[in-house]
C-alpha cells in the first residue's frame, strides 16, 4: 500500500482542522466546567439551633473581645456559623417574632449578608437558614489591600432598605432614618463580636470594602444602603 506523503500545504489544512476542532470542543466543555463550579455549593444552607446554653458569660465575652487582622485559612464550624447569624438577626422570641437586637418600631430593615467560600448568601432570621444570592467567591473583591479577608472563612455585609412612612402626609427623614440603621447595625455588629469572643474566634468590623462591588455581585437595589462589614475568622 502506498502512503501519501504530506506536503506543506497539506500540514496546513491539517493545522487549521485541529484548532478547528480544539475550539469547538472547548465551547462544548468549558461552560460544563463552570456550570459545574457555580453549582458545587449549596444553594441553601440550613442552620443548627443554636446553642444558647453554651459559651463564655457576658463579662468574660467583653473582657477577650477585640479586633483581629489575621486569620487561618480555615473554616467555621457549623454550630459558629449558626452561632454568629443568630447573634447578628436572629429570633429570640418566636412567639412575637422579635429579634436578639433592639430596633426602632419594631421595624427590621436591616439584612445581613454573607460572603464565604461558596458565594454570597443571604440570611433568612426566620428559616434560620442562608440562601444563596450569588455563586461568585467574592472574597478577594471586598477590598484588594486587607489581603486578610481574602482567606477569612466569613464576613457580614449589613444592608439597610428603605422603611415606608406609617402617615404618607409625613415622609421618613432620611438623615435621621440613616442614623437609626447606624446604630441597629452596631448593635449586631457587637453581638456578633462576643459571640465571636465566646467561640474563640477573632474577628474586625470594616467600613473600607467596595459597596459598589459588593452591590452589583449581591444583585442589590439602588435603595438598599450598604451600612459596614464584618469579617469573622479562625485565629492563626
């Protein structure tokens, strides 16, 4: 049998089939690869009851509470994890639906959100569970110089809406309305600190991340107001 010699012409052609051919196989595999990424989180994540029987008393908590800058690169446990949402909105009195932190009016505006491994999630203080908002690792966009959040296991966004006026005759004021979401927020912000402190964890709260980022990756609306964050860690 005679073998047909190829020509440079005929490599040519034969170069062009194969990139031909690698790219239509990368179209066909490479949104699987990324289907499969954002996928491999779940969607939800459902909370233990937290323990409230647990941990250190008030005084102790506020005597090892203080800012940390540096984490492990580990991750919390699921009781921490349910411990700290708790702690930032959850609900202490169920027959009431009332939360742990104080509020004007008994209105809760403000969500918590939080940015992990596996995506943005939003905390749901009913369900006590997480939802997913956003499959995207936004940990290293919240700030690009606090290197340390990049790995830290957890930080909360806290998020203001808008509040209706009860009498439309007298509209909210919205500089008194932002002062009022400052101060709930710091209340959750401390909560979550002791209980930071109680499980041995360090943590910071941050007012340098870039909200606007964090905005659009949260899919949030231009009247939600994004108040601080909070980043929660294990201590190297």
């Amino acid at each position: 049998m005679k073998m047909k010699m190829f020509t440079g012409k005929n490599l040519k052609k034969l170069s062009v089939a194969v990139c031909a051919l690698g790219i239509f196989a990368g179209a066909v595999v490479l949104p699987v690869k990324a289907m499969a990424a954002e996928t491999k989180a779940p969607a939800v994540i459902t909370l233990p009851t937290p323990f409230t029987k647990d941990g250190l008393t008030v005084m102790e908590a506020l005597d090892r509470r203080r800012s940390s800058r540096s984490f492990a690169d580990a991750a919390l446990q699921e009781k921490q994890l349910s411990a700290l949402l708790w702690a930032a909105d959850g609900i202490n009195r169920p027959e009431s639906g009332k939360r742990v932190h104080p509020t004007t009016r008994g209105i809760y505006n403000i969500d918590v959100y939080a940015v992990m491994a596996g995506g943005i999630y939003k905390y749901d203080p009913k369900a006590h569970a997480l939802n997913r908002v956003s499959p995207v690792d936004f940990r290293p966009q919240i700030n690009a110089k606090q290197t340390f959040v990049h790995t830290a296991p957890l930080t909360l966004f806290f998020v203001s809406n808008p509040v209706p006026p009860r009498d439309p005759s007298h509209p909210v004021n919205p500089e008194r309305q932002h002062a009022n979401n400052c101060l709930v927020a710091g209340t959750m912000l401390q909560s979550v600190a002791l209980v930071a402190a109680s499980e041995g964890l360090g943590t910071c709260v941050r007012g340098s991340v870039d909200k606007a980022a964090f905005a659009k990756a949260a899919g949030l609306s231009k009247e939600q107001t994004v108040l601080i964050s909070q980043t929660i860690g294990v201590l190297p």
